[in-house]
C-alpha cells in the first residue's frame, strides 16, 4: 500500500511542503533512500546521508530548509520521535497471517471465541479458554485451560499462555514468549544453608545436605490492557496470589518475571532483566538491559536502573540507580571515575614512599 505525502502528515498530525501529491512506498535511512522512499531525518546529523542517497521525500527535524537540501516535498513533525510510532503503525505490514480458522487449528468445543477471532496452523485452544473479539493467534500457540484474553489480542507464532491465565485488552506476545510456567519455589525437611545463609549474609551452619521438595504454584498471572511481552520472555506463576502485571507495560525480548513479582503500569522491563520472586516494582519503572532485582523488596515509582543493575535492596521512589550493588547513578559513576584513576594513584603513593625513604636515609 501506498500514502502520498500529504495522506501521511495529516495521519501525524505534521506540516508538509513542496509537492504533497508525491507517492511514498516505504520508509528508509537517508543514505538508502530511493526516489520513492521517505528517508528519516529528523536530526541535522543526517544531513550528510541525505547527500549520499536519492531522496525526494523526507521527515525533518524542525526549520530544516527542506529546499538547499534538494528535496521537492518534507514532512516536518512536532516531535519527531513521537512521529516515528505514527508512521511505522501506517507502513507495517504486519506477519500475513491468513484470517479465520485454520483447519489444522485444535479449539475444544468448550472454548469461546469472539468475532473476527482468526487462529493460525496447528494452535491449540484448550476447554473454557476465552478468546476477545478481533484477536489473532499465531501458528503453534497454545493457550491453556479456562484461560482469558481480551480483545485485539496479538500472539505472534508460538506463544503459549498456561492454565487460568487473565490478559487484558491490546495484548501483544512476540515469538515464543511463555506465559504461566511454575515457579522456582523449592523447600527442604529441616532448615537448610541456604536459609542459614540469607540470614547469616555468610556462615552456613549446621544444616545437613537434605533433597528439595516443589511448592506447587496455584496462582496464576493477570495482565493488564496495552500490555506487550518481547521474544522468549517467561513469567511463573503465583504461588498462592497471582503474578501481576499492570496496564501499558512493555517487555524487551528475555525478560524474566519470578513467583508472585507485581510490575505495575507503564514499565518498561529491557533486554534480559529479570525479577526475582515475591518482588514488587512500581508505575513507570524502568529496568535496562541485563539489570535484575533481587527477591523480596521493593522498587518504588519512576525508577530508573541503568543496564547491568543490580538492585539488591528498596529503592526509594524516582531514584536512578546504576551497579552491582546499585547506587545513585552520579555517585556510581564518580566511584567508577575513582576506580580508573587508582593505577596512577598507586603509582604516585610508591613514588612518594621511595621518596620518603631516600629521605630518611639522607638524614
């Protein structure tokens, strides 16, 4: 499908000039783009690959001068970042998965399934599982016994969502995200090491070696409305309560979520972070890339933790935190400056101790 120029900046709710009849097939960086191609350049530093490409069309950043940049037609938005989510929602092309029911599809009789429910080749819907109206799930997806979700759902391929799961409206589950697995919640007979350990902080007592018994996970987890789970994510269940995560939260690919965790709303959760169990994260928290939370605390709203963080203890509301153990970011950083500057400080110390020797000696 095809936009012209101005179809396209009234869709952003953007200004455009010059020629705004001029077709526009796709998106493209600048250095790329064709003569049919918007190239994005929404930032002076693009410039230059406006120069290396074949461009006609471009989104620019503000008081560009579209015409010395030998374009004959500009989209210029307000935010442009913002624009991005606009545009990229108007040109997608979404997976070409095939409406309705496919005939390899297995949907027990017990299931329901709303309007305009397409479900995709060799998916499983197991007895009492709702499906919302206009939802789509994915080729090899299975969703689990008396499970709920809402409407305009999207389950990429492979998705699978356990037993007496509930999600919300606008659920997006990218490849082989697993909703709804048991968690890791193991007890020994008698007192062992390890909870020896938790409460020493290092000496392990006398506890014998003793074989671990499963706690079985009877909660569920509930999601939200606009909720969506990146590539290969795991969230366990609840032990007794659910597993929570609240509306408008956002998953990068491999989160993990432990027993009992609740995320609230509009998290952003990045590569690779996980939570560990019983842990409670607030509204509007963000977790970077490889950064993790210990079990059993609290993260307060408005967050912020660098990649690679480690928080080991509450965090305070609208703190930015960064490290393993995490402190305040500025005070990491500074204690990071510290660090590097250590060889040269080494170095000075023994230089004055040779000089304080030889001193000592001329005396």
């Amino acid at each position: 499908m095809t936009y012209t120029v101005s179809e396209i900046a009234k869709a952003l709710g953007a200004e455009a000039f010059g020629d705004t009849d001029l077709v526009i097939a796709r998106a493209a960086e600048p250095q790329d783009a064709g003569p049919d191609d918007l190239a994005l350049a929404m930032d002076p530093k693009y410039a230059d690959g406006l120069s290396k490409g074949r461009a006609q069309i471009a989104m620019l950043w503000p008081d560009a001068d579209w015409q010395a940049l030998g374009l004959k037609a500009a989209i210029f938005p307000s935010r442009p970042r913002y624009a991005m989510a606009g545009l990229t929602r108007i040109l997608d092309k979404g997976q070409g998965f095939a409406p309705g029911i496919h005939p390899t599809a297995v949907i027990d009789d017990a299931a329901q399934l709303g309007a305009n429910v397409s479900v995709g080749p060799l998916a499983i819907i197991s007895a009492g599982a709702r499906i919302g109206a206009g939802s789509v799930i994915g080729p090899h997806c299975f969703v689990g016994v008396d499970t709920t979700i809402g409407e305009n759902a999207f389950l990429r391929e492979q998705v699978s969502i356990a037993a007496r799961v509930t999600i919300g409206a606008n659920f997006i589950a990218q490849p082989g995200a697993r909703i709804g697995g048991d968690g890791f919640s193991f007890v020994t007979a008698e007192q062992s090491a390890v909870e020896n350990v938790r409460t020493t902080l290092g000496d392990q007592g006398g506890a014998k070696a003793q074989p671990w018994t499963r706690i079985h996970s009877v909660g569920a987890v509930t999601i939200g409305d606009d909720v969506e789970i990146g590539m290969g994510c795991t969230i366990d269940n609840g032990t007794i309560r659910d597993t929570r995560i609240g509306d408008g939260t956002k998953f990068d690919n491999q989160v993990q979520l432990g027993h009992n965790v609740i995320i609230g709303r509009n998290c952003l959760l990045c590569g690779q972070a996980g939570v560990a169990g019983s842990s409670v994260v607030g509204d509007n928290v963000v977790l970077g890339g490889q950064s993790g939370v210990s079990d059993n605390i609290t993260i307060g709203d408005g967050v912020i933790a660098g990649g690679g963080t480690k928080l080991m203890s509450n965090v305070p509301a609208g703190r930015t935190m960064l490290g393993y153990p995490a402190t305040q970011m500025d005070r990491q950083v500074e204690s990071y400056k510290a660090m590097r500057r250590l060889p040269h400080l080494l170095r000075d110390v023994a230089d004055l101790k040779k000089a304080v020797s030889k001193s000592i000696k001329g005396d």
